[in-house]
C-alpha cells in the first residue's frame, strides 16, 4: 500500500511572518490526517522557523531546491543539501518546471540534485511533466519519459525508496486549468510503467507519484480516486492553511 503524499509548494511567496503564521495555522487543522504525509515547502529563509515552529506536529518540511554540490563550501549564493537537513528538513523538491524553465535546469542537473538530496538522506520530490505544444505535438509522453529517466539516473534499488514523482504538466500550473483525471491518471500509470520497465515491477509499485497543477478542494477527489494518483502537489491553493487543509482532508 502506497502511503499519499499532500505537499504544499510555497513558491516565492510569503515573508517570515507569513509563512509561520500559515504553518502555524495549519498544525490543527491537518491533526488528523494520517490517511496521508502533509508537507509544506517554504522559501529558504523560512525553513529553520518552520521547522522549529512544526516540531511535533505531523506536518514536514521540504525546501524548493538545492545545490548540485552535496556538502557546504565555497559555492556563493548555493544552499547545499546537508544544510537543508540541518535545519530540520526532510524533502526536497527537484526540478520544478519553473525552475527548468527560468533558471536553466537540465535533467543532467535535476539528477545532480536528486543525488545530493539522497546522499544526506533526505526524500526528493522529483517533478516532471510536458508543455502545451509538446502535449499538442503528441509528444507528451517522450519529454515525460525522457525527463523520469534523466532524473533518475543511476539510482540504486535503495534509493528509490526516497524518491517521489510530481507529474506536474507545465500547462496546468497555476492556469486554472488541470488536468482532467483521466488525463492525470493516464501519464501516471504511463509513469509507472516506464518505471516498472527501468527499476522493475517492485519498485515501480511503491513508488508514490503526485499530481500537480492547478489542485484546488473542489477536484482533489476526483484526482485521488484513481488508482494510480498517489498524492497532489499543490501551488497556490497551498498558500491559505483553510483551503490546503481542504485538500489535505479530502476524504
Ligand atoms: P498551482 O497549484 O498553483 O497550479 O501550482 C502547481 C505547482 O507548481 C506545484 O509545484
């Protein structure tokens, strides 16, 4: 049985005392659900008061993104791995489609930082998905394919363990417009295959795969009552703690 995944992705939103204020809030109100894991995704500079803020509470924390280089050094501007565990993280999200998009991230780079993440021991997020030409083109599943296998490159049985699949398709985040879950349950079984194909049928079968673009309460059920959605990862209906508990309780 795969356990589901509810992560909320902060994004570039949210001072200090905005993001405690909504972590804070939302502690309560996501209490009860051991039905799934709940993550927060805070900017950086919230992530120590976060973590310190939700200690004991079953909400964990995951930072947005990492440094190729697995350990501190000198590498101005670059927050490594072993810094984000320091702090009290347990996730982290790699190759966000913004990130691929406006700051050049490679799938060569998005396995480097799925590497660090797995090296300090933390559980990467690991995001891929189409853009809306390529979906138009009939490419979809080629980028996805080719985007899974990339990131996942070299990984060992092991630490496949520590590794969670966003599908989130470009053209579905932060537009309104999601996938229908036909549409999401379809790339997911594709995911799983592809991955049963590559990693073999066990791991391809505990391998938690979220959905994520444009997840709001009023489609989270709908998304999750199909076999091969095992979570949601969620932008800005992630942003307000009543509206992402919302979809944290969904059942
Ligand atoms: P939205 O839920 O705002 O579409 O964002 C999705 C996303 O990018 C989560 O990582």
């Amino acid at each position: 049985m795969r356990k589901s995944v509810i992560a909320g992705n902060w994004k570039m939103y949210k001072l200090l005392g905005e993001a405690i204020e909504t972590a804070v809030s939302l502690k309560p109100l996501v209490a009860n659900a051991t039905h799934c894991e709940v993550i927060i995704a805070p900017v950086f500079t919230a992530l120590k008061t976060v973590c310190d803020r939700l200690e004991g509470s079953i909400i964990k924390v995951a930072a947005q993104d990492c440094s190729i280089e697995q350990k501190h050094g000198a590498h101005t501007g670059e927050i490594a791995a072993d810094m984000i565990k320091d702090v009290g993280c347990s996730h982290i999200i790699v190759g966000h489609s913004e990130r691929r998009q406006f700051y050049g991230e490679t799938d060569e780079t998005v396995n480097l930082k799925t590497k660090a993440c797995l090296e300090v021991g933390l559980t990467a997020i690991v995001c891929i998905g189409e853009k809306l030409a390529e979906r138009e083109a009939g490419e979809a599943e080629d980028i996805v394919k080719t985007q899974l296998l990339g990131a996942l490159d070299s990984l060992t049985v092991t630490d496949m363990e520590r590794i969670i699949i966003a599908y989130e398709p470009v053209w579905a985040i932060g537009t309104g417009q999601t996938a229908t879950p036909e549409q999401a349950q379809e790339m997911h079984a594709f995911i799983r295959k592809t991955l049963a194909e590559t990693q073999g049928k066990e791991i391809a079968e505990a391998t938690r795969i979220v959905y994520g673009g444009s997840v709001k309460p009023d489609n989270i059920k709908g998304l999750m009552n199909n076999a091969d959605i095992d979570g949601a990862l969620v932008g800005g209906a992630s942003l307000e703690a009543e509206s992402f508990a919302k979809i944290v309780n969904y059942k």
